[in-house]
C-alpha cells in the first residue's frame, strides 16, 4: 500500500480540471524549469577549467538552487506537490542495496 505525504488542497481547487493553464500548472513548469536549469549548471561546472567562471557559475547555481527549493516549498504549502512515505521493507532494501554497492569501492 502506498502513503502519501501532502498539505490539503486548495478549497478553490476544481475537481476535474479544465484544458486552461492554472497557477499550479505555471508552478509546476517553472519547478521543473529550475530542476533542468541545476542540473545543466551542475554538468557544465564539472567541465569547468577556468577558476574564475567556475566560482561564478558556483554561485548562479547555488541561487538556482535556493529558487528551486522556494518553488517546491509553495507547492507543498498549497497542496501540490505530494511525497510518497516509505514502508519499513522499502527502506531496508534500498539500504540493502547501496550497501551492497561498497564493495565494488577500490578502497574499503
């Protein structure tokens, strides 16, 4: 069985939503955005040689970062944005797992 974590929704909510672009689905495009925009900062500062642009593309990323959490976090406040709770078995063999993975480590 499934639980989800999630704040409740929105009273002004519609059940079925139309074909119109909402405020959750303009939050939602923009929290995928910012996901895309860290993601892209982060590959391209591991290619980075130059110590200068690497200090400030640090810094843009760090900022992307931070916007990034600001929008998940209204999500979440709003009732948007829900988080699947793992069941103790789930934990356990996903620890299991990438426990397993150290001994593929030159250094134990």
């Amino acid at each position: 069985m499934t639980v989800e974590i999630a704040m409740p929704k929105p009273s002004t909510e519609p059940v079925v939503k139309g074909p119109e672009f909402n405020d959750r689905d303009r939050i939602n495009d923009i929290l995928a955005m910012e996901k895309y925009l860290t993601a892209a900062y982060n590959t391209g500062l591991n290619e980075m040689q130059n110590p200068k642009l690497h200090e400030t593309v640090q810094g843009i990323l760090s900022d992307t970062h931070n916007t990034q959490f600001q929008v998940f976090d209204q999500m979440w406040k709003k009732g948007w944005y829900k988080i699947e709770a793992a069941d103790k078995p789930k934990i356990s063999q996903t620890y299991e797992q990438f426990n397993n993975y150290k001994t593929q480590f030159p250094f134990q």
